[in-house]
C-alpha cells in the first residue's frame, strides 16, 4: 500500500507496515511505540529523514512535529545516513583521562578529518564508516573503550583502534571484546527496533555474546563469597529483601 502523510511519499516503508503494526501493538497507547519505530526507520533507510518522521507520524496519529521533537533529542536517532558502521569513542571524562581523547583524534585523522557525526566514504557502502564521540559508555571500569554499532571494544589504546578501523574499512568485522558478532549498523537498528529472531538479522543465536567482563564481575563475586546481601528497602515486607547483591555499605 502506498500512502502519503504532508504530501510525502511513504511507499518506501510499504514493507514494513507488518513490522510496525507489530512494535505498536507491544504498547497500551501507539504513541509509545515511537521508539523502536524510530530505529525500524533508521533500519531502513540509516537515519531519521522527513520520509521516516511522517510514517511514524501516520502509523502512531501523531504530528510530524511530535515526532520531530522526540527524534532530535536523543543522540541515536541520525540527522545523515550513517555508514556501514557506526563507531562511537568514549570522551567523557575516564575514558578522555586514560587515552580517548587520543584515540578519538586519530581516528578522525585515519578517517581523513571527518567530525563528529560525519561519514567516510559512500554510506552504507562497505567499509563507509560514520564516527562519534560518545559520552559515558557505562564501561568505565574497562576503560577506554569504543562500540561499533553498539558492541564494545574495552581497553582501547590509539594502535588497536586504528587497527579496527582498518579492518572496517577493507570490509572485515573483527570480534568485539564483549557483546555479539559485528554486523552492521542497519541491521542492528533492525534489533533495537525488537526483531531479534529473522533472517536479516542473523537470527537469535547469532546476536548472543557475553555481555559483562570479569572486572566488571570482580564486586558481585566477592559480595557473594563473603555472603554480603543488600539491606531491605525501608517499607519492604519480608518478601521483598535482596537475597544477594553487592552491599554498599560493606559485610555484615
Ligand atoms: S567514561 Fe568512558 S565508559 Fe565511562
């Protein structure tokens, strides 16, 4: 079905009303759906353009300009088409001190100058990548670190980033430290969008891969050798005490 919303064209979404009709019936109101709508946009077409905005518009009763406002406030939500890959450089303040800063300054250099948000070569093209700074990761511990298409590469230094980024752009997809196999960043908009099981994606299994790394672990180990528990909530009945988590305020 072709349809048209301010007199864009949305046929190119004609393809994907199944999907969508299935991400809104996820939610008890279909504004709430906006989000993983948003990444089926950026699936299709590598960022939010005014097509994208007005299907989301039509399929959740919205007005383009509500759209517009969600999808301008959230930093993974693309203004340009990214590339095959989107890297991410932590810069925020750890990452920065131990080496980021660093890392992100050549990587621009290898890239040819780009900036922020910006695209080597032709996206989505092989080997086209789209770099970014990136604020706290929530991998601080692992610093510094950087995530293509949202998988991690901990305990970066200027040589092993470049040496991803070469591979990236001759079209390889090395192994993240954690996380699942590299695809690109179409398909992992596809998964973030909730559709984790198709063949474009590769399918469930393939999308598995640790997700925490043994530093990261060391403190929820310890407290469970030691038999640390947390403290109940104040109100807390009896049913709703921790049994074992990390303790703040030391063993008991
Ligand atoms: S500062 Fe880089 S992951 Fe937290």
């Amino acid at each position: 079905m072709t349809s048209t919303v301010h007199e864009v064209d949305l046929s190119i979404y004609d393809a994907q009303r199944e999907r969508a009709a299935a991400i809104v019936a996820r939610y008890p109101e279909p504004r709430s759906a906006l989000l993983p709508l948003l990444h089926l946009v950026q699936y299709v077409e590598g960022h939010v353009s005014r097509t994208g905005v007005a299907f989301c518009a039509e399929v959740l009763d919205l007005t383009p300009a509500e759209v517009s406002a969600v999808a301008t406030f959230y930093t993974m939500y693309k203004r340009e088409p990214v590339g095959e890959h989107l890297v991410s450089v932590c810069t925020n303040t750890l990452c920065a001190a131990l080496g980021g800063d660093d890392i992100y300054a050549a990587v621009r250099e290898r890239l040819g100058g780009i900036g922020h948000e910006e695209t080597s070569g032709t996206a989505p093209e092989s080997g086209s990548l789209t770099i970014e700074h990136a604020e706290c990761l929530a991998a601080c511990d692992l610093a510094p670190v950087l995530t293509v298409n949202y998988e991690f590469f901990d305990r970066q230094t200027v040589d092993s980033a470049l040496e991803i980024i070469e591979a990236l752009q001759r079209g390889e997809k090395p192994a993240p430290t954690r996380g699942a196999p590299l695809t690109d960043f179409r398909r992992i908009e596809l998964l973030l969008a909730g559709f984790f099981d198709e063949p474009e994606t590769g399918g469930a299994a393939a999308n598995a891969g640790p997700s925490a790394d043994e530093a990261t672990l060391r403190g929820a180990r310890l407290a469970e050798e030691r038999g640390w528990t947390a403290p109940p909530m104040p109100d807390a009945g009896p049913d709703d005490a921790t049994e074992s988590a990390i303790l703040p305020g030391g063993p008991s």
